[in-house]
C-alpha cells in the first residue's frame, strides 16, 4: 500500500501543448478519508502546489484519491482546470490519471474582452429600449397636445 503517489509527466493544455511556467494548484474533492486497495486508510490532504517547468513537466506527490486542480501561467495568464484521480501506488505517470474539465484555454485579457462585449450588447439594448419608450412617451405628447388644441377650439 502506497500512502502516497509519485506522478511524473508533462502538462499539456487542452490544445495537447506544454503548459510552461504554470502554478498548479490542487484540491481533495472530498474531505472524507480514502480506504485504499489494501484496505488501509489514508487521510485527505490538504491543498498542494507545484509549478512546472519551462517545458510543462511537473512532479507530485499525493495520497490516492481524487483531486480537482487549476494550473495557471504567471499573473492572470492562461489557465484550465483539471481533474486528477490519484492511483494507490507508490509512482504513476501523470498523462494515465489527469482528466480534462476545461475545453478552452483563455487568458485574463480574453476573457475580459468577452465580458466586455457582453456588457456592450446589454447596454445597446437598454439604450434602444430607452429611445423606443422616448419616441412612443414624445408621440403621447404630440397627441395629448393636438386633443388639448381640438378641445380648445384652436
């Protein structure tokens, strides 16, 4: 029984490149302890980091168990999330374990760029709508002040 696991491998992006320079942070995805194969029980972990290298390759050492994990290069840099399901053995390498969750790779200025964007087309609405209820409120007047004529006798 392993009471933890040594992955090694490279971290590749969903696009399949090396995902260099990236802080790699992951978490149990449940707090409750793990009975391995052996029936030994190993206790969650708390939160681990590591940061690959310039190439993507990344070691880690974990108790088995399944992890939900986000690897991000330099200060609002691309970023994905992953999950990683941990074998009970003492070495693995990473590529067999590590499961995708993300299906595009954005950066920060990306995704602000889309909300951006959205925001424009919520504001364009709410601009034409206002003009509408200008245009149909000015018309009311029109009609209100042409009755008020026709009542007066003008």
């Amino acid at each position: 029984m392993a009471e933890t696991c040594t992955l090694t491998g490279i971290l590749l992006d969903p696009a399949g490149a090396g995902f260099g320079g990236a802080k790699v942070i992951l978490q149990p995805t449940s707090r409750q302890p793990v009975v391995t194969a052996a029936g030994d029980i190993v206790a969650p972990v708390v939160p681990a980091a590591a940061v690959t290298d310039e190439d993507g390759a990344l070691v880690l050492t974990l108790a088995p168990g399944l992890y939900r994990g986000s690897a991000t290069q330099g200060a609002g840099g691309r970023s994905f999330n992953f999950d990683l399901a941990v074998p009970d053995l003492p070495t693995a390498p990473l590529a067999d374990y590590i499961g995708r969750i993300d299906v595009e790779v954005q950066t920060s200025a990306q995704l602000a760029r889309d909300q951006a964007e959205e925001a424009l087309a919520a504001t364009i609405l709410v601009a034409e709508a206002t003009a509408a209820d200008r245009v149909q409120t000015g018309l009311d007047r029109t009609v209100a002040g042409q009755e008020a004529q026709v009542a007066a006798g003008h």
